[in-house]
C-alpha cells in the first residue's frame, strides 16, 4: 500500500510543510501516482509561488516510522 507525501514551501516569505493525502492509501504505485500528480497541480494552482522538495509515494511502513520519530 502506498500513501502520497509531498514536502512543499509556499510563499514570498515560505512556510514549508508536509501534506499527506487523506484519501489513501492506494494499491499500487500507479494508482498513487495519479493522485500525487493531481494534489499536485491543486497544491500549484491554489498556492503561488510554490517549492516542491519532496513528491513522493511512500510505502506504509515508512509512514509509520516517521510518524514513531
């Protein structure tokens, strides 16, 4: 099972955060794939200017371990 993850900074002044999708977590990376990529562009269209440091799908094990640390 995959969970998207994206680590964006928003702003003249950034505010950096994670957004992690509540819809998931998805079967397969190409399901999760098509929804980082639409979470995405709603993050670009309704946040400007936008920095993506990390958009990714992640394994569910790994959610669980950062949210341990």
């Amino acid at each position: 099972m995959f969970t998207v993850l994206l680590v964006v900074c928003i702003g003249q002044d950034p505010q950096c955060f994670n957004i992690r999708d509540e819809w998931g977590p998805y079967t397969s990376l190409e399901q999760c794939g098509q929804r980082l990529e639409r979470l995405a562009s709603d993050v670009e269209q309704n946040f400007s200017p936008v920095i993506f440091f990390q958009r990714k799908c992640i394994l569910n094990e790994e959610v669980e371990t950062k949210e341990k640390a």
